[in-house]
C-alpha cells in the first residue's frame, strides 16, 4: 500500500546532502539511502541501517549514481511572450543592451508582447519551458511579474504563476516586479508610473506574490525610487529583493541590505563594503552567470562575495533578453568554471544558497523534515555537472517524493 509522495531512494554511490551549517559543505555520504513519505524526507543514512518501518515503501534503486538535492532556480522570467533573438543577433553584431531599451525596444518589446497574450497562451508557453527545467532537476522556481507594467497584465502574471506551480510538480514563488522599467506611456512621468506601482498595481499584486522585486538602475528605477517601491511592497506584506548593480553600480546593493531585503541579485558592480553590508544584513547574494555569458560582459567573482561572508546563490534569471537559459546544471557549471566558485560551492549556491534566496530553509537539502525533492545523476559524482557541461547527467527527477514523468 503506497501513499503518494512515499519512496526509498537507494543504491546512492555518492549523497550530496548539504545537512551542514557550513556554507558550501555538502555533506555527502556514500552507499546512502533516503527515505521519503508524504513528500517529505523522513530518513537519510546508511542503505544498510534503513529503519523497518520503511522498508515496505516503494524503491527506486539507483545502482550507484551520485544523488543532489533538488536545484532552486532562485530568479527566473519565464512567463513571457515572444522572443528577442533579433536583439540577441544585434547585440552580438556591437549593439548596446541599454541603447535598445532606451529606444524603445528591449525589456518592453516583450512587455508589448506579453500585454497582447492571453491567460492561456501565457500559460502554455511558460508550462513548456518549466517542464523543460523540472525535467532538468530543478524542483523550486521563483517566477516574476514585470512584463505587464500595467495593473491587469502584472496580476495574469501573478495568475500565470500560480497556474503554472498547479499544473506542474514544481513548486512556484510568485515575486511582484511592476518596478522593473518605466513603461511607454509613463515615460515623461515617471513619479506617476512609482504611485501607480505603490498603490493600485500593489494593492491587487500583492495577494498573489510572497516578494517584491526592483530593478534598481541606470537604465531602471534610481534608490529613492526603488526604496519607496520597496517599502511599499513591506506595507503590503512582500519580502524585499532587488536587481542590484548590474549594469552600473548606483547604490543597490547597500539599499538591499539597508531594507534587509532577502536577496540581491546580479552584482556585477559591488564593492568590498556594498558586500561587507550585504554579509551584515544577511541579504543572499544570487549571482546569475548566464546573463555574463549572453550578454557577453565579465563574470563578477562569486568567489570574491563568498569570502566576504555573503552567502551566495546561482540561478538561471531565465528571460527572453539577457539569458534564455533553463539548466540550473549549466549555472553550476558556468559558475564553477568562470565565476570562481569551487564545484561544491557552485553545487551548494544552485541548491541551498538558492532555499536561502527564496527564504525557505526546508529545501536545497536532503534532511529529515524536508521536501523530498532530489535528482539522480547519470554520473557517480556530483563532479560531473561542471565537468560535462554540455551532457545532460539528469536521469531522475524526485518532487515531493513522486518520481516526475512517471
Ligand atoms: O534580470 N535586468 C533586468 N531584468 C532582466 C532582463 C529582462 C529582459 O531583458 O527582458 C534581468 O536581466
Ligand atoms: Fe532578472
């Protein structure tokens, strides 16, 4: 008699189980089984001192292969509509990412794409991509509004979200991002387009969403701005992140850890001391290495945040703009190869670092009480993810203890 969510995942070579308060610590185990019920973990140990009780439940032997905990894909843009391959073409012929935006094109090309496609059609071509990354091992996916910018489009969104963390086992974080650029129609009144985030567009958005993001920029929202936006967002009861320093350092790192904003991500522009506040706030740095490589800029050094005392995350930021990239395996990968990150601590940020990113501790781990979510490598070592890049290594995929596509 099984439940659903009930399994023992045994025959592990090598278990990745990052069960350590030390950051980048992945604790692993070898000759490992883990026991799931009711899609949480229940037991993780030694195959041989399996307990009794869970001996009956289902098995799924995965004669040697290395097991990690399930990826957190931390900051991802996966509900949109169209595609920018015709920037991306011209970005590589010399074309300046901010030139576009500031023309016209950009961030809001897909905005005007996204405000002419319905609820369903945003869902369909969003499913297709998150089943793509759930097969690819990621269990948790954040996903953010801010291709809307009006209050109807920001909330299908929000709605989209939502439907998508329904109709799929993955687990979705809705973020409110109506501060991601001013829109067209607000362009010579920008302090008018801030009230509107501030108010109405928050005051429907936010029972949908759980964070409040901002694009804190040059080409964006300057800190005062974002600061409004962001304690607006506390006001209505969303956590604090931000898009901080990627294009220009403007202050964003220290706004983040001044509002104690859970994570600040892309910090392409910090300082020695934007980290040191960003360590003392306790605010995730999330480091999105995908981006460096589309947009073809220098990879900022992880490694640098890191020993800082920052903890540090990776994800894939999955846009159709500056990274469409879906693998949290090639994150780590990208990171471990050119960000500075150590293979486990790049494994770690993909996993833990990005629980931590999205406040919540009972995942990116594989301990009693947590979610049983877990991927099984067609390899005997979590060294193989940077190793081979460009193979796919997922051979299973475990969310909330079912084995996905089953
Ligand atoms: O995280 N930097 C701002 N926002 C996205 C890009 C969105 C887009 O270009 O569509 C990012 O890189
Ligand atoms: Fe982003």
């Amino acid at each position: 008699v099984s439940d659903p969510g009930a399994l023992v995942v045994g025959g592990i070579g090598e278990l990745v189980t990052n069960a350590s308060d030390v950051p980048g610590d992945l604790a692993v185990l070898h000759d490992a089984a883990v026991a799931i019920e009711a899609g949480t973990v229940v037991w993780v140990g030694d195959e041989t001192r399996l307990p009794g009780p869970y001996r009956g439940l289902p098995v799924l032997d995965v004669a040697g292969r290395a097991v990690v905990p399930g990826f957190v894909d931390a900051h991802t843009h996966v509900v949109f509509a169209g595609d920018r391959a015709d920037e991306f073409a011209r970005r590589l012929g010399g074309e300046r990412y901010e030139d576009r935006l500031a023309a016209g094109g950009g961030i809001l090309s897909t905005v005007a794409a996204t405000r002419a496609a319905g609820e369903d059609e945003l869902v369909a071509q969003a499913a297709d991509r998150v089943e793509r990354m759930l097969r690819a091992g990621t269990t948790t996916i954040e996903i953010k509004s801010g291709y809307g910018l009006d209050v109807e489009t920001e909330r299908r969104m929000l709605r989209v979200a939502h439907r998508l963390g329904h109709e799929l086992p993955v687990d979705v974080v809705a973020t409110f991002l109506g501060a991601h650029v001013v829109p067209a129609e607000y362009r010579d009144r920008r302090d008018a387009y801030v009230d509107l985030v501030c108010g109405p567009m928050m005051d429907a958005c936010a029972p949908l969403a759980e964070f409040c993001d901002v694009f804190c920029d040059e080409a964006a929202f300057d800190v005062d701005e974002s600061r409004r936006i962001l304690e607006a967002g506390i006001a209505h009861g969303l956590r604090p992140r931000v898009h901080a320093d990627q294009l220009s350092r403007v202050g964003a790192a220290r706004l983040a850890a001044e509002v104690g904003a859970v994570a600040a991500d892309h910090l392409d522009h910090v300082s020695d001391e934007d980290l040191a506040a960003l360590a003392e706030a306790g605010t995730v740095a999330v480091f999105l290495p995908g981006v460096s490589l589309s947009m073809r800029a220098p990879y900022p050094d992880a490694r640098r945040a890191w020993d800082a005392g920052v903890t540090v995350a990776i994800a894939t930021d999955c846009n159709p703009g500056t990274a469409w990239m879906e693998r949290m395996s090639f994150m780590v990968a990208l990171a471990a190869i050119e960000m500075g990150l150590t293979p486990s601590q790049s494994l770690w940020a993909a996993t833990r670092g990005g629980a931590l990113a999205l406040a919540r501790p009972d995942r990116g781990r594989l301990m009693p009480g947590d979610r049983g979510d877990l991927v099984v490598l067609d390899a005997p070592s979590h060294l193989h993810i940077p190793y081979r890049p460009d193979t796919d290594l997922v051979g299973a995929v475990v969310a909330a203890g079912r084995v996905v596509g089953r």
